[in-house]
C-alpha cells in the first residue's frame, strides 16, 4: 500500500507537527491518543515526515453521540482523517481502505465527522458518496457528520464507488503490459513481483486511473462500461500460464487524440492519473490514434485467473485480439465469481 503503514498509536509520535492541528480542534486530544496505544491506525509518511493518518473503528447498533443517532447493525466511523495536501492522490488512496476495510467488515453505513473550515475533505469524502447526515457536538467544536450507506448504487460510478452498477453495463477485457501493470494497479501486484516499484504518485495512489493506448474499439466505451484487466504475459514465459486477469474497473470517459488541440493540452490531461511520463505521453501523441480511457480501480480479483483457464474451462476465444474485445455476461461474472469479487457487483 505504498508508503502507508499500518502501524499501532504507541508506535506514531504524538509530538510530530502533524498533530498541532489536531491539538487545537479536539481538547484532550492528547489523552485520547493515549487510550488508543495499543489500536492500530494507517499512517503516511514521506522523507520520515508523517503526513497522512487514518483511524478507523467498528461500532454496532446505534451511534448516539450525534444527531440524528446512527441506527444500523454494523457501522464503521472514520475516527480520524487528517492528510497533508502534497500533490498526490493519498486522500482518494485513504477513501479505498475505508472502502475495503468496510467491506471486509460487512458493515451496513460509514460515518466521518468534519469541522466546516476542512472543505477540501468534505468535498473528497462527497465524492465518493458520503452526504450531509447531521452534526456532533455544539458551539466551536460542533462537527458535520456525513455518511455513507453501503451497496447502494446511485447511477453515479464515484459515489457508487467501490460497488460497480452492472444492470445495463457492457463488459470487456483490457490488455496492459507488466512493466505498468503493477505501478498503476498496486493493489494488483502479483506475489512473483517486486514490490519496490510501487512509488507514491497519483497514478498509483489514486482510485482513478488514465490509460493510454491506440487499440481499435476503446473508443467506443461509454460512461459505465466495466473493464476487466488483462496483465499479459512476462518476457520468456509461457502466456498460457503467466497472462492473467487481475482487476475489475469502471469506465468514466474515453477521449480520443482529435479532441486536444495540441499536445499540451493532452499532456495536462493524461498525466495527472497516468502511469506514462511525459516522454511515454509524447511518443503515443506523435504515433497518432491514441485514446486516454479515465477510469475507476473498483477492485482486485482475490484469485488471478490464467489465460489457460480463461479460455478452456470460461470459454473466452483463443483466436480473438487480446488487446481489447467485448465479454459475454457469463464470461464476465464467471471471472467476477472465481475471482471472488462478486461483492461488489450491484442491479
């Protein structure tokens, strides 16, 4: 997960500036970080600075220290949420453990609670489908609360995120080569691979993803279209066994090279949540016919599925162009069930 570290309170140093905010929002925050020494929380650190810090913990049948109470049966609050703003996408990264660890955990509604002054975080747990619920507290410590219901689909893929819609969607595989497999999907990273490739910029971090390429067909994917990820074969390695599907994404939007007037402004759209640099950006403008899919990274299938087994025992065609060809429903929730991510399938 980067350089996030699941790490114990007693192991996290109180007196790190990164807490002096927290000092003056929450009175006896000191002792409350002390209660918590020996509970687990995910901190980010970058240069050995602390950065980032996530705190998460399972309550049950009724939250009544806010108003309106939370009434469900399992119920996880995002205790606390703080990052430093550095350029890349750790927030978005911060929302998928929520996600994951709610998920895990087969809770029913997440709820966070966040002073006003904080916009950029009420805007970034919106997003992704946390609404206005109530309030906590009164007077200068009284805090909104915004929740989110889980499995619920709404038509919206970030609010909806990580759950994907598939009632009307067209289902397809995507090929990617190794060498940007793994940096751009971590979460994906097969066991046989270093991990050490795995550096903290957006387009690893965040759960949106860019992908460039020239094949023929993508740019007839539309809003919502699902794409299961195809990571091909390692050099000196027999496909049959080494190419393998690995994730499961939701496609946001598809531009085409024709609608940038120059390269400049490709860049400035592509790079943000690329894996490809500006040199990789600027042989795929130059080669002509390149497409940029924008997507979301809903999830890792928990068992990888071999091209042999992909084409023998779920019947994809061997004969077919692995680079980009459409899926049949059966073919794709066969994936989704061996791959055990049917969770997050949604009608």
């Amino acid at each position: 997960m980067n350089n996030i570290i699941r790490k114990k309170f007693s192991e996290i140093d109180l007196h790190d500036p990164f807490f002096d905010s927290l000092k003056r929002d929450y009175p006896g925050f000191d002792d409350w970080f002390g209660r918590k020494k020996d509970e687990p929380a995910f901190a980010q650190y970058e240069n050995a600075n602390l950065i980032g810090l996530l705190y998460l913990k399972m309550e049950y049948q009724c939250v009544n220290d806010v108003e309106p109470n939370i009434h469900a049966e399992r119920i996880l609050k995002v205790g606390t949420f703080k990052i430093e703003a550095h350029g890349t996408k750790m927030g978005e990264q911060f929302i998928k453990i929520i996600m994951d660890y709610a998920i895990n955990e087969a809770v029913d509604v997440c709820y966070v609670t966040i002073y006003e002054k904080h916009s950029s975080l009420i805007s970034l747990v919106q997003k992704f489908g946390f609404e206005q619920y109530g309030v906590k507290g009164e007077g200068a410590q009284r805090e909104n609360v915004y929740l989110k219901k889980m499995g619920i689909i709404t038509g919206e893929i970030n609010k909806d995120f990580p759950y994907v819609d598939v009632s009307t969607a067209k289902k397809y595989l995507l090929s990617i080569y190794p060498k940007y497999h793994s940096i751009m999907f971590p979460d994906s990273i097969l066991t046989t691979e270093n991990k050490s490739i795995i550096k903290d910029v957006s387009y690893t971090n965040s759960i949106h993803k860019i992908y460039v390429c020239s094949m023929d067909g993508v740019e007839n994917l539309n809003y919502g279209d699902i794409v299961v990820l195809y990571r091909t074969g390692e050099d000196g390695r027999s496909a049959e066994y080494s190419s393998v599907v690995t994730s499961i994404c939701v496609v946001e939007d598809v531009k085409t090279q024709g609608e940038f007037g120059s390269f400049d402004e490709f860049y400035n759209y592509a790079s943000k949540y690329s894996v490809f640099d500006k040199k990789d950006l600027r042989y795929w403008y130059n080669k002509g016919r390149c497409k940029a899919i924008k997507m979301t990274y809903n999830g890792a299938l928990r068992k990888r599925i071999v091209r042999h087994d992909l084409i023998e025992e779920i019947g994809l065609d061997r004969d077919s162009y692995w680079g980009f060809f459409k899926l049949n429903d059966s073919q794709f929730f066969e994936i989704a069930r061996r791959g055990s991510v049917m969770h997050l399938l949604k009608r």
